[in-house]
C-alpha cells in the first residue's frame, strides 16, 4: 500500500526563471481551470487540510507553488520524495488581460522548460467535461508532452454527478480518473499511480 506521509511548503515563484534550481527530484505538475478544486484534491492527496489554499488569495493565485511530498510503501517501508507544483489556475480570472496574458505565458514557459517534470496532471471539473480551454490544454499537453513524461487526466467533483452520469463520463474517458476531494472517492487511486508513474513501474489495472 503506498500512502503520502508527510508533506511541507517549500517556496512560491512567480515565473519559472525564479523557480527553485533543478534537481534530481522529479516533479509532479497539477493544472486546472480555476475553481475546479485543485488545491482540495492537493490537500486530499496529502492528507494535509491547509497545504494548499483552497479560497482564492490575491497575490497568490498567479505564483508558481513548491512542495516537497515524501511517499512510503508500507508493504517495504521505502520512503521516496517528489516535488508537487501547483500551478496558477487558467480561465475565469477576475484579472486583467494583460495579468491573464502573463500567467499564460507562466505556464506555457513552465510546462516547455522544466525539464524535470515527470507527471502533468490536468483536473477537469467532471460537470463540464468539454469546455473548450480544457481541450485546449490537453491538446497542448500532448503536443509538448516528451517521450519520458506522463499525462494523467482526472475528473473532480464525481459526487456531483449521478450514477448513469458517471458511467457516461467513464465510458467516453476510460484511461481518465474519477475523484471526489470531499468524498476521499478515487485519492488513493491517484497516489499509488503517481507513485508508480515516478518510479517508472506504471502497472495496467
């Protein structure tokens, strides 16, 4: 069983050039729209209630989010660290055009330079599965993705969908993951492929 047993904050960046250095530890690249729940599913991940900002805070929206994740395989005790970056959320802003503008270029310059990225991660929310911006950055993704980098798509927000809702959902996206943050539906789900993914042993369900 592999669970996330500590995680801690470590900086904030508003561009990738003030991003911390490179280093051996991989990274894991969470990206959504905003107000789809991505700093709920990073606090659901962690077990950590106040890791991530889940209310919007001015100042901090627009920066780049660093923490250090440390995974532990019960059934070994081996411990392994990654980094989780958060990254500022995309499309209905209340901003400016040209701060919207800047944020854009954030994540299009992260995305296309940061070389030790292992895993993207793009949250969509489960009841607006086809909004344009979405498939706009999941196209991107796999047009930028590299050969040793991994795509995974999750859907958020599954407990507000009933069944037959679902089942559509996972029909029309089966290589997609169903999450609900407030349930705990689908978190461990997420953790043990991540961890998977990082070590290079993604395994077929």
């Amino acid at each position: 069983m592999i669970e996330i047993v500590d995680a801690k904050f470590i900086t904030s960046a508003p561009t990738v050039k003030e991003a911390p250095p490179s280093d051996e530890q991989n990274e894991v690249v969470f990206m959504a729209r905003s107000n789809v729940g991505k700093s709920s599913l990073l606090n659901a991940l962690t077990n950590h209630k106040g890791l991530a900002k889940v209310s919007s805070t001015p100042g901090k929206t627009k920066l780049i989010n660093y923490f250090d994740v440390t995974f532990m395989d019960r059934d070994t005790s081996e411990k392994s660290i990654a980094k989780f970056v958060d990254l500022p959320g995309f499309g209905y802003a209340k901003v400016s055009k040209s701060m919207k503008s800047d944020w854009e270029k954030n994540l299009t310059d992260y995305i296309s330079q940061r070389e030790n990225i292992k895993i993207f991660i793009h949250l969509i929310d489960s009841r607006h599965p086809h909004l344009d911006i979405d498939v706009d950055v999941g196209n991107f993704l796999i047009s930028n993705a590299t050969a040793d980098q991994y795509i995974i798509q999750i859907f958020t927000k599954i407990d507000k969908l009933n069944q037959k809702e679902q089942n559509a959902l996972r029909r029309e996206f089966p290589n997609a993951l169903m999450v609900s943050s407030s349930k705990k539906r689908g978190i461990h789900k997420i953790v043990d492929l991540v961890y998977k993914t990082l070590n290079e042993n993604v395994n077929e369900d």
